[in-house]
C-alpha cells in the first residue's frame, strides 16, 4: 500500500445520499453509492478517478470525504437538483432489508462522459449502473488492460440483452450469489460462474456475505471467508467496497496470477470487513495502513493450514 506503488483506477458509478435504518442505529442522507464505497475503499491501494453525477444539495464536506482521500473527482458532474437518494431498513438478521424509497433525481440523466484525462486509464470499474451505460463507458475508454464490473437483480430482469452484450468486454464480473443464480438459471454457485464465464468473463467473483467470496477462473477456484466481527452496524455498500479493495490491490500491477488474485480477494474482503462497521462510507475513512494490514494479517492465519 505504498503510495508510490499507485496507479490510476477508472471507477464509474452512483455518488448518492442514503438514509438507513438498522437494529443498531440509524442515518440520514449520508454519504453512499457504489462509486463512493469503491473509491474509498480503492484510495488505500491506487488513484482512483471517479465519473457520477450529484445535484446542487451535494455540498463541499460531502465532496471532502473524496478529497481526504486523493480521489479525482475531475469527473464527478454537479448539476441543478437533487442527488440521488436511497432509503432502507435492515431487518433484525441483517441478510433482509427493504427498501423504502428510491429517488433517482438527478441519477436518472446520468451519461456518463469520461473526461481527456481519463480515457487512457488501464483498469476500469464498471459499478452498479444501467448496462448500456457501462457499454458506453467501454466506447469511451482506450487502451484499458483489465475491466470489471458489478451488477444486480433489477439489470438482470430489465437490461439482460444489454448487460449481456457488456460481460462480452469484461475480465471480471462481481456478483452476489442469488443474482448470479438468477443471471445464469442455474441453482448452484459453481454451475452459475461456469455458466456466467461462457457469456465473456474471465473471472467470476461471487460475493456471499458472511460466508466469503468465492473467485472462479480458468482451471482455478479461491475461497476467501468473512471476516468475524463481534458487531455488524450497517451493511450497505460492503459489495462495492469489496470490490473497490479488491480492484485496487490488482491495479497495482500485479495482473491476473493465481497469487494476486488471492492476495486481492483478502483485501477486499479486509476492506468490506471495515465497511460494516459503521454507516455510510465512515468505516472505511481514514484508516491507517498498519490497521488494515494487521485486520488482513489475522485473516490469513484463520486459512493458513499447513
């Protein structure tokens, strides 16, 4: 996590407010979207360069969080109205929750222009947005290396021709493992990512909460469990920050080898540990890179078996 080891990574997604209610507390109009919690999280291992859009209510301490943290928010588009706003409650198990209002505002003009300085970044992340605009976010980029991408449920019910057509371009797809059931009709993880990976991916990380990541590539399968905390308080985001730790770590140079993709999968998974700690992206602010390599160092003695 030296910072001269840093290296541009393209994140392009929702900068939104989220206001969320869990058994542990709650919070309002905090800082959220995917493209926040990947940037945040990703700041640790590279230079990232974000490209969303936010109203006129998004104001200068919002806009901090991203500075405090060397993100380029060049590409961030500030327009009249108001900011894109999710609003939820968790159930008591934290693995249910529902969703109370969803506003897109400004989100919904969402075309995202990458700016000069941008396109010739070598590692892109697609985050949670429409298919066809991630399609033209690839059209924009030059020269990219390595793609990744999220998605989820509603793409796959209302878009799936189009985010076919983007798991075409892609080398590695993030998604969870009721999604990536639905996106392959298959009804087991492994029959899932085998299925995913004849669309385009080369990778297939599927996320599974509490119990772990599990990475599926060419002749190669990695586990990586959760990490055990004694107190989680809001899970929102913890997917775009694992895939922002993870993406990071890789961007570093390290390329698709078997070891940089297991060392990447424990930070992510480091990285989404820090994010449930706490609401909005405030788990992931301004940790010390001595305290998110000695969270990954206790990781790795709980799978270390020789």
């Amino acid at each position: 996590m030296e910072q001269e080891t840093r290296r541009p990574l393209l994140i392009v997604g929702s900068v939104a407010f989220d206001s969320v209610e869990t058994p542990q507390g709650r919070a309002d109009m905090a800082l959220g979207g995917s493209a926040s919690y990947a940037a945040i999280a990703a700041s640790y291992f590279s230079q990232p360069q974000v490209v969303g859009i936010v109203g006129d209510d998004f104001h200068g301490h919002h806009m901090s969080k991203f500075h405090d943290h060397g993100v380029d928010v060049r590409g961030i588009e500030s327009v009249a109205g108001k900011t894109f706003h999710w609003k939820g409650r968790y159930r008591e198990n934290f693995k249910d929750r529902d969703t109370l209002e969803t506003a897109l505002n400004v989100f919904q003009h969402f075309n995202p222009t990458i700016p000069a300085a941008y396109r010739d970044t070598k590692y892109v992340l697609l985050g949670n947005i429409d298919p066809k605009l991630q399609l033209s976010v690839l059209n924009q980029a030059k020269g990219t290396d390595i793609v990744a991408m999220d998605t989820m449920n509603f793409w796959i019910d209302t878009a799936r021709e189009a985010l076919r057509e983007v798991l075409k371009r892609v080398d590695i797809l993030f998604i969870n493992d009721e999604e990536a059931m639905q996106l392959a009709d298959e009804w087991t993880v492994l029959g899932a990512a085998e299925s995913i990976r004849r669309m385009g991916p080369k990778y297939v990380i599927i996320k599974r909460g509490e119990h772990g990541a599990v990475l599926f590539g060419p002749e190669l399968t990695l586990f990586v469990p959760a990490v055990l905390l004694t107190s989680v308080v809001d899970p929102t985001g913890a997917g775009d920050t694992f895939a922002g730790g993870f993406f990071g770590h890789l961007s570093r140079g390290g390329g698709l080898e078997r070891e940089n993709l297991a060392q990447a999968l424990t930070w992510g998974t480091v990285m989404a540990s820090f994010a449930v700690e706490a609401f909005s992206v405030d788990g992931i602010c301004r940790l010390s890179p001595r305290v998110i390599a000695e969270r990954r160092g206790s990781l790795i003695d709980m799978i270390r078996y020789e």
